[in-house]
C-alpha cells in the first residue's frame, strides 16, 4: 500500500521542494509525496535549476500551504527546518514526524556561481537524506 508523505518547510519554495523531486524518484510507486510550507513564498527558480543539474524537473510543482492537505492521512511527515519544526500545526493522525534542519540555500548572498554552489550543496545533503529515508522506511 502507498504511504503519504509530506515535507514541510516555511514557505515551500526550495528545501521541501528539492525533498519532494528526491522523494518522488527515489520512492516511486511505494509513496506518495507532498509537500507543504506554513506559508507559501512560490517556487524558487535556483531550486528548480538546481534539481534540472541532477535530472529531475521539479519546475511543475507547485508552493501549497499545508491547510490544503487537513483531510489526508499522513503516514510521515518530514520538516526540513526548524521554523517549520518549532510552528507546525496540529495534525490529528499517526504519521511518523522526522526531522532535519538543512541550511537554507535561499538565504545565500554572492556571486550567481557562489549561489550555484550553496543550492548545490544543499541539494546534495537533502539527497542523502531522502536516499536513506527511502531506504529505512519504505
């Protein structure tokens, strides 16, 4: 049977979307994935970009605000940081909350290459994550 999932960050614009794509390859058909802020701040485009480096297209999704998603039962839920962590609201399911507080590549300042390399390095350390949430859970 599928589990649903969602990660959750503030503005699911960029660490939960990066999660999302992962999570969508990595799982397949075992998962399904959502993803969710408390906010919604659009889809970054240095996301999308950097996902596009590695082979995913994550340039269809789109930034949902959690309230959309009160009548799914969650089987995970996955905060990516701390923000979404410490102001998630009360979901009244069983599903199973893990989290990560991974660097928010968004609030990087330099050179459009220096970006490049914060989103990359974001992207990569998100990577892992999901590769070893796949693994343990699904």
């Amino acid at each position: 049977m599928k589990k649903n999932v969602l990660v959750l960050c503030t503005g699911n614009s960029c660490r939960s979307q990066i999660m999302h794509g992962f999570l969508e390859k990595f799982a397949g058909e075992k998962a399904k994935i959502y993803s969710a802020g408390i906010e919604t701040h659009g889809l970054n485009p240095n996301a999308v970009k950097t996902m596009k480096e590695v082979g995913i297209d994550i340039s269809h999704h789109t930034s949902n605000n959690i309230l959309e998603y009160k009548d799914v039962e969650f089987d995970f839920i996955i905060t990516v940081c701390d923000h979404a962590n410490e102001n998630c609201p009360y979901f009244p399911a069983n599903a199973l909350r893990l989290h990560h507080n991974f660097k928010d590549p968004a609030k990087a300042k330099g050179t459009e290459e220096e970006l490049r390399k914060e989103f990359a390095e974001a992207r990569d350390e998100i990577q892992k994550y999901a590769q070893n949430f796949v693994e343990k859970y699904l």
